[in-house]
C-alpha cells in the first residue's frame, strides 16, 4: 500500500513509519526539515503539510493518508511554549480534504485524543482542568476542529483517541467505541493499531479510544 504519512518526525508517528515499512508498505512523508529524515526505508519530501499544491502533487498513486501531527510544545511541561501554529492539524485536514477528493483518495487515518469532542466527560476532572487551565488545550481545541471536518465528509475516515500518551515498549492496544475502562497506551500501540486498521480496514467512520489494560 502506499501511504501519505504526516508527522512522521513526531515521537508517534516515527513509530506508524517504522511499523509500516516493516509490513512491506511504501511511505511518502511530508517534512519541515529534511534534516530530520532518519527513518530508512522512508520517502522524505521538504515542504509543509498544509501546502495544497504539494499535497496535490504527492497524492498521486497513494492508498491513504495517515495525520499524525501534533500541537507542538518545547517540553512536554503542559504549560510550555507552543512552537507550532495554533490550527496546524486542522489547517492541514482542509487543505488535505480537496486534494484527496482530485486524486481518488478516500482512506484517511489521524490521531485525536481521548477527552476531544463528544469524549470530553469521559476524562477525570482533574485532566480537564488541566487541559482547560494550560497549553494542551490549544492542541485539544485543534484535534476538535480536526474531527469535525472529517466527520462532514464523504471520506473513509478513522479517528484514534489515545488516552495518556506514553513512551512504554509495548505495541499493546485496546479499541473500543466509547469511554476506556483502563490506562495510558503507549505511542508504539498507537502506531500497531494504526497500521493493523489500515490493513484490515476496521473502523470506518468510528472514532475508537485506545488505551491499554
């Protein structure tokens, strides 16, 4: 399959590149800084992810698009400098949407957060009043804005919700439909799932919590 990875330099979506070209898949990713293009096996182009015309031009021949971007920040202190624009996701999902539409692409795959949206009340008060009260908020706000577009259209879209990003080496996951019932997942169950979903194509037009147990 050939796959449009954005944020593939990202601590998440370095894991869905590695994943996917282990299973034999051909990955294209959109770049800042060409710099960064460690990952073998993988085609970097430099450019922004949000550039309709680069979009309209890398879409061709490819399978699907994977979003995994991020609102970024210089540490992961949740009330840390933001370092990127404040609707970078959502940005890129518009200028995404017509250029998939020109090039035949319907499958679309991106990352969200559990608490986003209709999941708000299945978080704890205490994470909502950290996310309401620091900068994460601004990334949540953005992923809203991301899943409101996709949702609206005739696309066969998938929105992950990962409760409590962590680091752990583990690809362990669990996808329901709803509230979680367990833990934080780690960023390589996040990339697991991503890629199983893309080859088994479960999920279209859900928005699946992951999180692990």
């Amino acid at each position: 399959m050939n796959i449009l990875l954005l944020g593939a330099t990202g601590r998440t979506g370095r894991h869905i590149a590695q994943y996917a070209v282990e299973n034999g898949h051909k990955v294209i990713a959109i770049i800042r800084d060409k710099a960064k293009a460690l990952i073998p096996g993988v085609k970097f182009i430099e450019g922004s992810s949000s550039d309709y015309d680069l979009l309209n031009k890398v879409l061709k021949g490819v399978d699907a698009v994977i979003v995994a971007l991020n609102i970024s920040r210089t540490s992961d202190n949740p009330f840390a400098r933001i370092i990127s624009p404040l609707t970078l996701i959502s940005d890129t999902v518009m200028s995404l949407m017509p250029a998939m539409e020109l090039n035949g692409v319907k499958r679309i795959i991106t990352i969200s957060a559990s608490g986003v949206g209709d999941s708000w009340n299945n978080m704890p008060f205490y994470s909502r009043w950290l996310v309401r009260n620091s900068n994460i908020w601004h990334a949540y706000k953005d992923h809203d804005r991301q899943e409101r577009i996709l949702r609206n259209l005739n696309l066969d879209w998938t929105i992950a919700r990962p409760v409590l990003l962590n680091n752990k080496d583990s690809d362990q996951y669990t996808a329901v439909i709803g509230k979680p019932d367990g833990g934080g997942i780690s960023r390589k169950g996040v990339a697991r799932f991503i890629i199983d979903i893309l080859e088994s194509g479960k999920f279209e037009k859900d928005c699946v919590t992951l999180f692990s147990k």
